[in-house]
C-alpha cells in the first residue's frame, strides 16, 4: 500500500485531525494476495473520490468472526474487545470493509460488547460515493459483456443487502444476469461459518462446485462478488470446471477501477 501513501489513524490523531472514515482493512484483504488487490482497488476508489480515510494498520486485529463461527466465543470476545478498546480510544465513529464478514461482526455483535458503530460495506460506500456526485462511473469499458453477481450471506441474507452491487454493475454498461438462486434464495459459496479454514464434510459435491455450476448456466464472461472469501471459492470452483481462462471473477471494487482506468 505505500505506492498508494495511505495513512493511519494514530498518524491523522497525531496531527489533530479526523478522517471521514475508517477503512476496515481484515484479515483477507491484509494477507491474502488475491484480497490484497481487492483492498487496493478500494483504496483508490476512495482517493478518486477525495475521501479523507484511514486505516489502523497494525493496531488492527481479526474481528473474531472465524472464531466465532466455529464456536469459540471466549476467543471472538478477546479479539472483539482488543478492537473495541482501538476504536474506542480514537472515538471512531464511521467504518467501511471490503469483506462482509468483517462487516456483519462490526455491526451486528460489536454494539453488544461496547462497540457501536456506523459500518458500510464498500459497494454500500460506493453507492453513496455516486448518489452524492463525487465519483462518476461511465461503464463503456464492459458493454457486451455479461456479469453474474454472487451474493455474499453475510452481506445479503444476515443483512438485507442486494442491490448496491447490483447498481454498480448496472453503471457499467453490462448485462447482469442473475443465477437461479439469487438475493433472498442465494447460495453459500462454502466458506462462511468458519468453513473456509477447515475441510468440508463428506458429501457427494463441494458447495463452491455447484455454486460455480450454477453461474456457468448463464454463459458469464465475469463473476462478480462482494467478498474475498467468495472471490476464492468462486475461482477454485470454477478451476474445477476448467473454465478459468473463459471466466473472470471479479470484486465490484475491482470492475469499478477497470472501467474508470484508475
């Protein structure tokens, strides 16, 4: 991030300032290199936009969600009140996170151990960007093709959100294309819930598999999703079906930069 000269928040305090939000970086999108692009691509839609933000760097922990999930909720209350006690000494009030994992914990369990916040995913954010004037989306770049949009479960079902996304593709000029389940009937891609760090069960296919078939019924030239843990198990899935050099998977943040040029 540093060919981006992005700032943290101790270095905004120290000056006696306040940026106008928080940039949630998470773990996927601080360690990860396919979520790494992801975090960029955010990034300098942020910029464009001239968004004052910050992110905590390396005052920021896992928000426990992992550990939560998988049942170990002595652990996820440890790393919630490690963050919380961070935020709250810099009075954070506004929270933007390119992972809705890190979106719904912030959110919806936070509050109840002290932590209370505004948090908006980023196409939420995006959205907003746009309605408010200060960044414009041409499209163009993407005319002909064909979008499918995965709906993340924590963003969709757990939180009623299905159609910023579905306006920023929208933006771009292409055709969206919708999957036989879809918004309120969506399918997991298979790793929420703490399954992405485990093996799956016994069964007769991996979710992400029939996932992927479902997105191939609709011939797409790009899978666009709102997630990285999504992002990789659409791209595994779709490896499996031997289609990753016909298909791209794609994070909104990332069709947003490619059709701006930024």
């Amino acid at each position: 991030m540093e060919n981006l000269k992005i700032r943290t928040l101790a270095e905004f305090v120290e000056e006696g300032t306040f940026p106008e939000v928080l940039f949630w970086v998470g773990c996927a999108g601080s360690f990860d290199d396919r979520a790494k692009k992801i975090t960029k691509a955010f990034a300098k839609i942020l910029q464009k936009s001239e968004v004052e933000f910050a992110i905590l760097g390396s005052e920021e922990g896992c928000t426990g969600d992992p550990a939560k999930r998988a049942g170990n909720e002595f652990l996820f209350q440890m790393q919630a009140m490690t963050n919380i006690e961070v935020l709250n000494s810099y009075e954070v009030k506004k929270i933007v996170t390119t992972c809705p994992h890190c979106f719904n914990t912030l959110k919806n369990e936070y509050p109840a151990l002290g932590g209370n916040y505004i948090v908006y995913h980023h196409t939420q954010f995006i959205q907003g960007l746009i309605d408010e004037g200060r960044l414009k989306v041409e499209g163009g770049t993407f005319k002909g093709k064909k979008i499918t949009y995965h709906d993340p479960c924590y963003l969709g079902r757990a939180n009623g959100e299905y159609e910023a996304s579905r306006n920023l593709i929208q933006k771009l000029d292409a055709e969206l294309s919708e999957m036989r389940n879809c918004k309120s009937k969506g399918l997991c891609c298979g790793a929420g819930g703490g399954q992405m760090f485990k093996e799956a069960e016994k069964g007769k296919k991996e979710i992400n598999v029939e996932r992927a078939e479902q997105a191939l019924e609709v011939n797409p030239d790009i899978i666009a999703t709102g997630c990285p843990f999504c992002n990789t198990m659409m791209t595994d899935g779709i490896k499996n079906k031997g289609k990753e050099k016909a298909i791209s998977i794609k994070d909104i943040a990332e069709l947003i930069v490619e059709s701006e040029d930024l």
